[in-house]
C-alpha cells in the first residue's frame, strides 16, 4: 500500500522514498530548554512520535535525532534580544553563570524527557545538545564563508540571503514583503531584511562565549540543527519536522545554511504541524495562557487522555484546546480502556476474514490520518461477528502506532473502602434490602464507579 506524506516543499502528498531502503533518517527540532514544554508544543511532538511509528510500522528502520538548545536562542527573530536561558536564569533569581545556566537547562530538558515518558512518546536515537557541538557548527560556518555567502556586520557574521537563489523555496516568502516587514530592521548594517546571522559577536555580557575565527561569541539558533542533523544524520537525509511556525524563518535559514554549505539538495521531505488553538490564537508561552502536562495530571488527566485527544485532528489542522474537549476526549478514552479491558477477560476465538488490517494501513499511509484510522479501531471493538482474541490480536498490532500500550491496560486497584461498599451492596442485595443497595450504587457512581450486575456476580468499573 502506498504510503504518502504531505511535503510542505512541493504543498504536495506524495509517496514517500527513502534515499536509503529501508531506511530513514528523522530530524525533529528540538525544545528550548529554558521552560517547561506546554501542552501545545507536545502536540507537535505527538505528531513526530506517530509519524516515527507509521515508518517503522511500515519497516522502515529509523534513525531519530532531537536537538536540544541550550544556547543562542534569541528572543528575537531578528538575532538581537537576550537568550532565552539567559531571561530564564532572571526570571527564577539565579546567579548570571555558565554553570547556573547548564544546570537550568538540564532540569527542563530532565523534564521534557519525563513528558515524552508520559505520553507514550518513543525516545529519539540521538538528542544533541547545542553546547556540545560547537566545533561542529564552526567548521559548517567556515564552508559557508568558503563558498561566499557571508559578510560581517556589528551583530556578527550574516548570511546574504540574496546570494541564495532558493531562499524563498520552503517558506514560498514573498521577499518583497519581508523587505517591509520587521526582520532585520535591529541591524543597520543588514543588507537584506532577510539576512540572519550565522556567529553572533560582540555581546560581552552574553555568558556563554566561545573562540571563533570571527571573533568570540555564540552561534545563530539555525545554526545548530544544520551542523547538527548532518552530523548525525549526514549531508543528505530523507524527513525533517517541526511545528509550522519554524517554515517561514528557522527552517527556511536551516535549509539555507546547509545548501550553501554542501552545494547540494539536503532534506528531501518538510513536515509540518498545525497548532493547538486556545481562543486568543496559538498557545503561547508569550502570550502566557498555557497548560503542562502536570497541569492536566493535576486536574486528574491521564496524559494519554491527552494523546487520545490530539487524535482527534489530523496533524495538519488546527486543534482547538478547552477543558470541555479534553473532557469529552477522557471519557472517549476511558471507554476506550474499558472496552478492552472487558475484552481481554473475554479471549474467545471466532476467527473471520475482515478488512480491517488493510483499512487502518490505508488510513495511517495517508498522510498519517489518524481520526480515520481511530474510527476503523472503533468499528473493529464494537464488531460483533469477530472473536474477541482475533480482535485483541488487531489491537495490539494497531498499538504499534497509537502508543497507548494496551497490552497494560488492567482494572484499575480498588481502594479498601470502594471494595467496602460494593460488599456492602452485595450484602444488601442478598438480603433484598433493594433501597438500600441501590443508595450504596448512587454513592458508588458519585465515586466515579459503576456497578454491574452479571451471572458471574458484581462487576465494577470506572466511570
Ligand atoms: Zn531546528
């Protein structure tokens, strides 16, 4: 079955081809780890994670890379403003050192990690940090300067985008309009609106510097995922991912940068995440209405309640976030849970031909549709001519690529006085003391339990 990805280079779905067989190479920019991650950014990452299953679901043998950035991202596009660890190290009253900011970022990037955990989210191969590959993004930066791309102002040393005659390829940017737009107006000297920095100099207050042949200084943030994903994952690589908003600056000068360098094609297939939407727009940190994962544990979300919802869109429209939503999403996945877990106490075999193998592929291989492939998993649990075993087998294989992990999907621990009062009704019910068995089951549902009555004697399961 064809498996197709929509490419944001050519605005087209087309049938993915590897450059390698069965193989591929997967770079997904990473987090700035100068805060926690909200829930906005992970729908991206959700994205990836599925995305990196439907490649391995289809054989692929994957090669993930994430970057981490620790330094160098500005809180301007237009590479003047503070770092952002460096505004971080502020914001939480810290000394203004290397070390402190190390530290900080390590205990955002520790949690970012214990997010990924929680959604079920695969571990890339390979994370990066910005910090440790310097060398790395000097020696790209000499290359660059090499094939006379650059020219030296009082920022640093920029790249002439004019010079480069694909720029506006991935971004289709309309160069006349950015000319009146805001990019570069902080630097006189820019030659082009559209000019960026590749080695940023001449900011002594910056606390992390490093020797360079242009000077002490830092590297541009775009810098880092060139130098770094062809580090690991060459000159040439098939996939590389991010949220939407990367498309017109960030990975439109990742691709410049790294063109300009090689001379050649370098990353055959963009893809592209929409936003989670709150009602003022794209959730922010800037904006400041944003939640986290442990805001959503500690309204008493499973996070993969959070997962179910996010596939409730597919990756390339907009989502929009309210906590009525997300309620309706817990309890389609607590149904969800519970189907299965009365399924699997059930395996009897009937075994029937079914289409459903084929209609999950078809859906995930169209650009990865995931609302399509979830109601094919619906379809196949509310099935009634198929044998519970034949259809946990399907489950399980569709899991592959919906992380949920159904295989631990167990009846959740009864705690000691749930257990008292279902004995109670039990009791109540044997003495046909029906008013008082049916106030315990009131009580009960208040609990968020629900009693049921089968030939097997008193089953119970979460609301
Ligand atoms: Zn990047």
């Amino acid at each position: 079955m064809a498996f197709k990805l929509y490419n944001t280079l050519t605005r087209k779905k087309e049938v993915f081809k590897p450059i390698e067989k069965g193989k591929v190479g997967l770079y997904c920019c990473g987090p700035t780890v100068y805060w926690h991650q909200h829930i906005g950014n992970l729908r991206t990452y959700i994205f990836e994670d599925v995305l990196k299953r439907v490649l391995m679901y289809n054989r692929f043998k994957v090669m993930h890379v994430i970057n981490v950035t620790d330094v160098g991202h500005l809180t301007s596009d237009a590479d003047v403003g503070e770092d952002k660890l460096l505004k971080a190290l502020k914001r939480e009253g810290l000394p203004l050192t290397k070390e402190a900011m190390l530290k900080l970022a390590d205990k955002y990037f520790d949690e970012f990690k214990q997010d990924f955990e929680k959604l079920h989210i695969l571990m890339p191969d390979v994370w990066c940090k910005a910090t440790e590959h310097i060398p790395e993004m000097i020696e790209l930066i000499e290359k660059i300067e090499k094939n006379t791309y650059t020219y030296t102002t009082n920022v640093g040393l920029i790249f002439d985008t004019s010079k480069f005659k694909d720029y506006a390829k991935l971004g289709r940017l309309n160069l006349e309009e950015i000319k009146e737009g805001a990019r570069g107006k902080e630097d006189p000297e820019r030659k082009h609106p559209s000019d960026f920095a590749l080695w940023i100099t001449n900011q002594p207050n910056h606390i992390m510097l490093w020797d360079s042949p242009w000077g002490k200084g830092f590297p541009g943030w775009h810098l880092e995922c060139a130098a770094m994903s062809m580090k690991y994952l060459g000159d040439q690589f098939d996939i590389h991912c991010g949220g939407k908003e990367h498309i017109q600056v960030h990975h439109t000068n990742e691709i410049t940068e790294a063109e300009a360098a090689t001379g050649k094609k370098w990353v055959n297939y963009w893809l592209h995440a929409e936003w989670l939407v709150v009602p003022k727009g794209k959730m922010s940190k800037s904006k400041g209405e944003f939640f986290t994962i442990s805001d959503l544990i500690e309204k008493g979300y499973d996070p993969l309640a959070y997962r179910y919802f996010c596939y409730t869109a597919h990756y390339r429209t907009p989502l929009t976030f309210s906590w009525e939503a997300l309620d309706s999403a817990k309890i389609a996945y607590e149904n969800f849970k519970n189907r299965i877990i009365e399924m699997k106490e059930d395996l009897v075999s009937k075994p029937k031909d079914n289409k459903y193998q084929e209609q999950f592929t078809a859906a995930v291989n169209d650009d990865l549709n995931i609302p399509v492939a979830m109601s094919v998993v619906w379809n196949l649990i509310k099935e009634k001519d198929l044998g519970n075993k034949e259809k946990y087998d399907l489950l399980l294989d569709f899991d592959k690529v919906l992380g949920f992990d159904i295989r631990g999907f167990k009846r959740v621990e009864i705690s000691e006085d749930i257990q008292k009062l279902v004995d109670e009704r039990e009791a109540a019910r044997k003495a046909k003391d029906f008013k008082k068995a049916d106030e315990i089951r009131d009580k009960l549902k208040e609990m968020g339990i629900v009693l049921e009555d089968t030939p097997q004697g008193v089953r119970w399961k979460r609301a």
